[in-house]
C-alpha cells in the first residue's frame, strides 16, 4: 500500500528537537488507555524530555525514587511519563507509596526494577490502577510469579543479549508486552523488534553532547567570510 503523505507542522524554535531513531516505527506498539507507544525515551533531562518526538518517556534513575522527581517529570512532559517506583534499594511499602504518587501524578505506568521481591511487586499491583513495569535483566529473570501478583509489560534491558532475551520471553509468553533496549544501531533495532519487542527503549545523547554540536554551528557562524 502506497504510503500517505502527512503533513508535518513545526516552528523555527522548535525544529531542533530529539528524535528517536526511525526504524522505531516498525514496532507494533503496546495501547495503553488508547495511547499508543512505540518508542520510549530513557532520560530525566527535562529540556530533553520537552525537546523529543518519542511517544513517551521512561523516567528511572540509580537513586531512590522522590516524589517530587517525579512531579517535575511529569509536569514538564508533554507525553507520557513511565515513572520508577523503586525494587531494588528501595522496596516494600515506599515502593508502594511511590507508586501512588506517580498514579496520582498522572504517570501512564510504574516501573519496578529487576531485583524487586515477591511481595513489594504485590503491594504496588494492589494499590494502583495503571500498567506495572517489571524489568529484566536477562532470560534468567523469574517473572511467572510476578506476572500472577499483576505485572502487566516487562521491560527487557540485558545489553547485549537484550535480542535474544526478547525472543525467550516472546515464545513464552506470545501476548505478554515487552518493552526492550535496542542497542547503538538501527540494525540492533530492528533484531530487537524482529524478536518480538513491542516498544523500544531509547538513550538519547546527553545534553552536553548536544551542547557541543550546537556549539560548533555557533563558532563556524562567526567564522569571517572567505
């Protein structure tokens, strides 16, 4: 089928923005409250998360989770926000409490990190009403039970095996979403999708980096005429 042109509007300040890689769009998404999320940046970096094409945002951190982190996230995105809960330093009821200010909040879902015990899994799908996020770490990660106590998406980040990590968990669950890592490339991408990966996770460059390539349009500008 011949694809359809789209018009695409934008504004001189706008343009410059953060976007995910296209090959992406292969994905076929994972619907949440009739949203639908192909690609999902991992940052915390408010100008970046304001500055991105990507669908939603992934908002988890090596600290443990504050409510007002994630308030700011929130409040600045312009789309939907995944907002870590905490499960491996931080666990039990805060994770729980955690979890209700992120839903309180406006967060699309809440993510529990790979180490995350039984019964801290259990007291967040008890007390919110948004998709709970589990993360793996490789294909030996155990998820039957927390998949029982609520967990809907897992989120697959095993480096470099993160390709063949999606394929063990497609084949054994066929409709269990999954979230992955796709790597530096657009091939590592696409093997990703091809595994069975509905929605991508992705690093953008930091902010310094960005800053740097900005930077060095702004010296060639001042650079006299030849």
């Amino acid at each position: 089928m011949e694809e359809k042109y789209m018009p695409k509007i934008t504004t001189d300040l706008r343009k410059d923005i953060v976007k995910v890689p296209k090959v992406i769009r292969e994905a076929s998404g994972i619907q949440i409250f009739g949203k639908q999320i192909r690609s999902i940046i991992f940052t915390t970096d408010i100008a970046i998360i304001r500055n991105t094409n990507a669908d939603a945002v992934i908002a988890v951190y090596p600290f443990t989770p504050h409510p007002a982190i994630t308030k700011a996230i929130i409040e600045a995105a312009d789309i939907p926000v995944f907002s870590g809960v905490g499960g491996g330093l931080t666990q039990g009821f805060r994770s729980s409490y955690m979890s209700m200010f992120a839903e309180a909040q406006g967060s699309i879902g809440v993510v529990l990190n790979g180490p995350t015990p039984l019964k801290t899994v259990e007291q967040v799908c008890k007390v919110v009403d948004i998709p709970v996020v589990s993360t793996v770490t490789s294909k030996y990660t155990e998820i039957d039970a927390k998949l029982e106590a609520g967990v809907k998406v897992i989120n697959i980040s095993a480096g470099k095996d993160t390709a063949d990590t999606v394929a063990f968990f497609r084949k054994k669950y066929p409709k269990l979403p999954i979230i992955a890592t796709g790597g530096p490339t657009e091939e590592s991408i696409l093997e990703t999708i091809e595994a069975g990966a509905n929605a991508i996770t992705y690093t953008p460059p930091s902010n310094g980096e960005l800053f740097s390539k900005k930077m060095e349009h702004y010296r060639d500008m001042e650079k006299p005429e030849q």
